[in-house]
C-alpha cells in the first residue's frame, strides 16, 4: 500500500493517526517505518476514561531507505 501511495500517486508523504492503547497497531506501524510526528492529548474517551491520539507519517524517501535492493 505505501508502495503504492509513494510510487503510483506520487505523494511525498503519508500519515495516520492511532489510539494510544491499540499497541500491536503502533508497532506493526513502527516496523513500516512510520515515526511519531505527535500526540492528540486525551483526545478520545473510551471505558471510562481519557486516551491520546498518535500522529505517525513517513516520507517518500524513508520509504525507499528502507525498501532499497540489496
């Protein structure tokens, strides 16, 4: 999917945002490269009380660091 955002839609960047509590979401976002770029304090009330917002992005060319061959 960033392949595609990067190379067919020529975006320089991509960025999401996460709850703070979703932690297998935030790690599997990490290992895609992405960096935290912010935070949404208490943001979201869920279960009783206040969880933050994540802003996570990655730009075009730590994209392609990470996937250059060899």
């Amino acid at each position: 999917l960033l392949g595609f955002a990067f190379r067919e839609m020529n975006l320089h960047r991509v960025y999401l945002s996460v709850h703070d509590y979703n932690e297998r979401a935030i790690r599997c976002y990490e290992k895609c490269g992405f960096r935290h770029e912010g935070r949404l304090r208490e943001a979201l009330f869920r279960d009783g009380r206040y969880h933050d917002e994540l802003m996570m992005g990655i730009l075009r060319e730590e994209f392609e660091e990470l996937n250059r061959d060899g």
